[in-house]
C-alpha cells in the first residue's frame, strides 16, 4: 500500500482540479456579461464593464447553478437593400446599418436568448422602422445635392427614436 501512496495522492488532486475547474469561472474586463442561475432563475448577473465583478468567481455543480456567457461588445449589422415608397410615391431602395448592444443581460437571457434570434428580432423592427420612416419624406429630402435640403441625419434619429424604447424594454438591448 506505501508504494501506492504516490498515485492516490495525484488522483486526488487530479479530481480536485477537476472540481475546481467545474465550479470556477471568469468574467473577463469589459467583454463579458456572465448570468448565473440556480434552478433555472438568475440569481446573480455579473458585466465586466464594471471593474468590481471582472475577475474569479465560483458557483455550485451544473445541475444547481449554471452560467450563461454573453459577448458586451458592440455587435454590428448591415440589412440587405430592399425597396420602400416615399411620401411622394417614389420608390428608393436602401440599406440600414445597425449597431447594438446587450445592455440588460437577464432580460436578454429571458426574452431571447441567443445572439443570433435577438439580431434576428432587431433586424426586423429596424427594417419596419426604416419603412415608416421613408414614408415621412419626399425623395427629393433623402436623396438631393443640395445639403441643406437633405434630411437623413433625421431619418436616422426617427429610426432610433422608433426602434430602441421597444427593443429595450422588450429585449433588454441598446
């Protein structure tokens, strides 16, 4: 049995960084928001925007307490081009450019979810929002050589102001 010692004491150790390792986690500086939950219910969300919760954090085995890892960065997306009337009837075709961010990350883990289905939401009401608002100017406001007279800075600002209230409070992004 004493020539055995040695191994016993490595598998031990073997399996107490394996625990370790299981119930450790890191919130890394100003790219993670990490949702802890217990059952299923958040208990605990932790942003790496805030020097205070960045760094080593420890919770229970998987089946009790489980971490859901969100990226903090800005994520970007253009929509394709696609075809609107304006107040005068003429038809233009154009693009929005859109950049968010998740600001709420309970509400997110709870309204969607997932990156992909939230973009895909986000998606959808900036393209509806883009739509309403074409529809509130002449093309000769949208598309002229005479700056004075262009108002897309303004299309844009009605596009924001239509879109982040409901994605906020809805989704819990910005």
């Amino acid at each position: 049995m004493r020539k055995h010692i040695g191994m016993v004491v490595l598998a031990v150790l073997v399996l107490l960084l394996l625990l370790v390792y299981t119930v450790a986690f890191q919130v890394s500086q100003l790219t993670d928001l990490v949702v802890v939950t217990t059952f299923g219910k958040t208990t605990e969300v932790l942003s790496g925007r805030d020097a205070n919760q960045a760094g080593l954090h420890f919770k229970a085995l998987y089946p009790i307490q489980e971490e859901v890892r969100y990226d903090a960065r800005t994520f970007l997306f253009e929509d394709v081009l696609d075809q609107t009337l304006t107040k005068d009837k003429k038809s233009i075709v154009g693009s929005v450019f859109c950049a968010w961010r998740i600001e709420d990350a309970n509400r997110f883990l709870s309204a969607v979810g997932k990156v992909a289905e939230a973009e895909d939401r986000i998606r959808k009401a900036v393209r509806a929002a883009k739509t309403r608002a074409f529809t509130n100017w002449d093309l000769a406001d949208l598309i002229n050589t005479d700056r004075e007279r262009m108002k897309l800075p303004k299309v844009e600002e009605q596009i924001a102001a239509d879109v982040s209230p409901g994605l906020r409070a809805d989704y819990g992004v910005q």
